[in-house]
C-alpha cells in the first residue's frame, strides 16, 4: 500500500497525465486511463453458496464438539458399551491382527501405536479419539491380547533354511 501513490492516482481524471510522484519503490508518473466499477455480486447470487458454507461450518464445529464428547465418555468409561450408548455410536470388532497391522483400518500407523499402547494394551484403557480421515474418528479398546509364544524349532527349521540358503 503506498498512500502517495494512491491520492495522486484518486485525483487524475481520465487520459491525464500526473507530475513525477515518489514512494518507497522510486518515482512514478501515472496516466489514468480509465476507471471500472467493481463487479461486486449481489447477495441473491452468492446466497446459496454463502448458506452451503456455513451449514458446513456448523456440521465440522458439530463433529469437533462429538469427537470432544466422544473422548470425554470414552476416557471416563470401563469399556465402550456406555459411549456407544450415550452417543448412538456402532461398536465394530476387528479380527484378530498383530503389531504389524493389517488391512483397513489397521493399516493405520495411529491405530497400530494406540492398540499396542501400555494404556490400552496393557492397562486395558480405551484409547484416545484417533482421526482417520476428515469424516471418520475412532476409540478403540483391546477385546483380547494373543500373547506371543514361542514355536517349536521343529515348525520353523524349513522356513530358517530357506532363508539361510536365499541369502
């Protein structure tokens, strides 16, 4: 914004021509050769698009205030049977998958971390909110721990082999 610049260009009538003018980018010699009006559209035009916006504004701050709720309950709950209730929300149980994930939503790098978390693995807390897309937010809770056990020597001495021999 150059305030010189500007007064003198608000003052020029059509064709004419203004004396040298100094700002903080050098001097100017400005020649007005027309004016415009700006095309400022009527309300009745943007109305529509004005009114889809802030439904979606009032949907996203709706979802945020769910998503705060949902973390409430689900902090304050012994499983999740209380913040589905309380919520209208479906509980979905996976199958069984292990630290390296699995298909879906398993697949997920924060879900993974939130399963096998001390807090939810092994407390047997439910997790955090964790926000898998814009539309989609889940607590999960570990149902049941497979722990890991070792296998027989016997099972995998093939498997060793071909590894062995591959490299």
């Amino acid at each position: 914004y150059e305030p010189e610049f500007e007064e003198v260009l608000y003052s020029l009538n059509q064709d004419q021509v203004s004396d040298p003018v100094r700002t903080a980018y050098g001097w100017h010699v400005i020649k007005l050769l027309g004016v415009r009006e700006a095309d400022i559209p009527s309300f009745a035009s943007l109305e529509e698009k004005l009114t889809q916006t802030l439904k979606a504004q009032q949907v996203e701050q709706r979802f945020v205030e769910a998503v705060k709720d949902l973390e409430g309950v689900a902090y304050e709950s012994a499983d999740l049977q209380q913040p589905a209730s309380e919520l209208n929300l479906e509980i979905k149980v996976s199958e069984v998958f292990g630290r390296e994930g699995a298909e879906g939503v398993f697949a997920n790098r924060q879900v993974l971390d939130a399963a096998f978390s001390t807090e939810v693995l092994e407390e047997g807390a439910n997790s955090m909110a964790i926000e898998l897309d814009p539309e989609t937010t889940i607590v999960l809770r570990v149902k049941e721990h497979h722990r890991p056990e070792p296998i027989a020597f016997a099972e995998v001495s093939a498997q060793i082999k071909e590894q062995l021999i591959a490299q």
